[in-house]
C-alpha cells in the first residue's frame, strides 16, 4: 500500500512540474492514465482487503459460537446425569 501511494505521489509532483514546465500533451496523457490505473488498482486492493477482514471477522464469529455451543451441550450433558441419580420423590 505504501509503494501505491509513493507512486501516486511521484504522479502527483510530475503533474505540478508538468504545469510549471510545460512538458508537453503526450506526457499530460500519458501521466492522466498513470494516475488513473494507479488509483484503480489502490481501489481493488482496499476493496480486497475489505472483505478479507470481514471474512476473517466471520470466521472468528463462528469460531466462538462452536465454542459456546460445545460449553452449553456439556453442561446440559452434566445436568442430565444429575437428574438422573436424584430419586423422584412422589
């Protein structure tokens, strides 16, 4: 991510020498499609990563649920054996 926004930068900074210098419309072109694909590929990138995390989050969401499930079918395991040693008084 770093390198993407070096290289957005650089862009940046040859477009202002661009408007001091007047280096000519092919370089303008030229820099205009750079910033662009540049940019795209920042946005696929952080759109990736987005929902990397997010599975990531519902991954460790599931994680927890399986472990609470576990906990409650072992408890309801331990109750079950204790109702069934204690003698029904009538």
């Amino acid at each position: 991510m770093l390198v993407w926004c070096g290289i957005l930068f650089t862009l940046g900074i040859l477009a202002f020498m661009d408007s001091l210098f007047n280096y000519g419309e092919i370089f303008r072109q030229v820099n205009s499609v750079l910033f662009m694909l540049v940019s795209l590929g920042l946005l696929v990138r952080t759109t990736t990563k987005i929902r990397a995390r997010s599975t990531e989050r519902y991954l460790e969401r599931i994680n927890t649920l399986e472990e609470q499930v576990s906990a409650l079918q072992q408890t309801g395991h331990k109750d079950r054996e204790r109702n069934q040693r204690t003698p029904v008084a009538l």
